[in-house]
C-alpha cells in the first residue's frame, strides 16, 4: 500500500519517466491529501482564534471583578493591596490574557505569530 507521500511522488512524475507510471489516480489522492491538509490548516486557525476570544473575554471579566472587589485601589499599601478580596481575581485575569496573547504559540501555529 502506498502513502501519501509515495502517491504525491507519482503523480508529480513526468510521463517520459520510465520507472514511475503516471495515473490520473494519483493526482487525485494528492489533490484529497492536499485538501485535507488545507481543511486541518483552516480547522487549527478557527481553534486558535476561539481560543484567544474565550481567554480574552474570561480574563476581561476576572479583572473587571478584581478591580471592583480591590476597589478604592489607591490609598492602599501594597501589603493592603495582595490581602485584598479582588486579589485573585484580578492576577488570574491578567494571566488569562496573557495567555491569549500567546495561544499561536502555545498551539504551534506559526503562520498567525
């Protein structure tokens, strides 16, 4: 049994070619494989683009909450500041869009970084 790249070889042979028969067969798993590698490639963009909106929007809303527990933010000490209830909150929300920002490169999308 051939593999895709054994059939993609075919069908890239020139006609004159002795040792590689050329086969109308082959172009068409090399155009379906091709296809398919084009479809992943589109599937993998819509992951990383849902990805980057979900972590964008959850770390939006955890440093919005952070702020307004942690409010009034000035006038604290720094110590004040990290016992504060909105403490949490507000660093994971930091994090997650930190992480957005980083999803093409956390998935090895190298085309989007």
């Amino acid at each position: 049994m051939l593999t895709s790249n054994q059939v993609c070889s075919l069908s890239v042979a020139k006609p004159s070619d002795p040792q590689l028969a050329y086969d109308t067969r082959c172009q068409a798993v090399c155009s379906i494989t091709f296809m398919s590698q084009k479809i992943d490639s589109e599937s993998k963009t819509q992951s990383v683009q849902w990805t980057k909106k979900v972590l964008f929007g959850l770390g939006s809303v955890f440093v919005i909450v952070g702020i307004v527990r942690q409010w009034p933010i000035l006038g604290k000490t720094y110590l004040e500041f990290i016992e504060g209830q909105g403490y949490l909150s507000l660093m994971l929300g930091l994090i997650m869009i930190v992480l957005g920002f980083t999803v093409p490169l956390l998935i090895g999308d190298e085309e989007d970084s």
